[in-house]
C-alpha cells in the first residue's frame, strides 16, 4: 500500500512562488504526479515525472513556470511553482503508481493541499 503526504501549499500573491512537497512510502512506480481541482472544474494533469527515465510532462498552462523533481532517496516529488496566477488556485493532488499522464491509471492520491493566489 502506497501513502502519499503532500505539504507546502498555502496562500501567496501574484507573482509569488511556493514549493509543494509529496513524501511517498511504497512503491510508487512508473509515475508520479501533480493534478489540482478548482471549484467546479474538473481534475487536471499539472505535472508529471517517471521514475525510470526521470522524464517529465506539464500541462501548458503551467510550462515555463512550474517545476516537478523527485528525490529518490526520499521518496519524494517536489512542485515548484513560481510567477504564480489566480488562475493556479485550486486543491492540488500528489498521485503516484500511474502510466504518464493517464490520470485514471493513478491508483493512490494523497488527501490535497490547497494553493490559492490572490491578484
């Protein structure tokens, strides 16, 4: 069984920056994730990296200004994001043991973290 723990969400402004955290225990492999939910939208890929080949996937609206990485001695997957926008505001989700950016192949999900930016 997988747990996922996400922390390093938070409330910022434009423009700001904030680093959110996934520490996993088990085994996570091929991919993990970052997906987010704003109210009344539905779940969106934000950033994806594989384990294997360290390769990695980001949605447009965040290429340019988000950043996944992982550590594998920690068994945990960073999101850096910066020049952040209103837009970014929503539940953002750590998920893990997926294909890519096949979110329906993602068997564990962490509980959320919120992000909210104000203009």
């Amino acid at each position: 069984q997988v747990q996922l723990v996400e922390s390093g969400g938070g409330s910022v402004q434009a423009g700001g920056s904030l680093r959110l955290s996934c520490a996993a225990s088990g085994y996570t492999y091929p991919c993990m994730g970052w997906f987010r939910q704003a109210p009344g939208k539905e779940r969106e890929g934000v950033a994806i990296i594989c384990h294997v080949d360290d390769s990695t996937y980001y949605a447009d609206s965040v290429k340019g200004r988000f950043s996944i990485s992982q550590d594998n001695a920690k068994n945990t997957v960073y999101l850096q994001m910066n020049s952040l926008k209103p837009e970014d505001t929503a539940m953002y989700y750590c998920a893990a043991g997926g294909y890519g950016t096949a979110m329906r192949t993602y068997n564990y999900w962490g509980q959320g973290t919120q992000v909210t930016v104000s203009s």
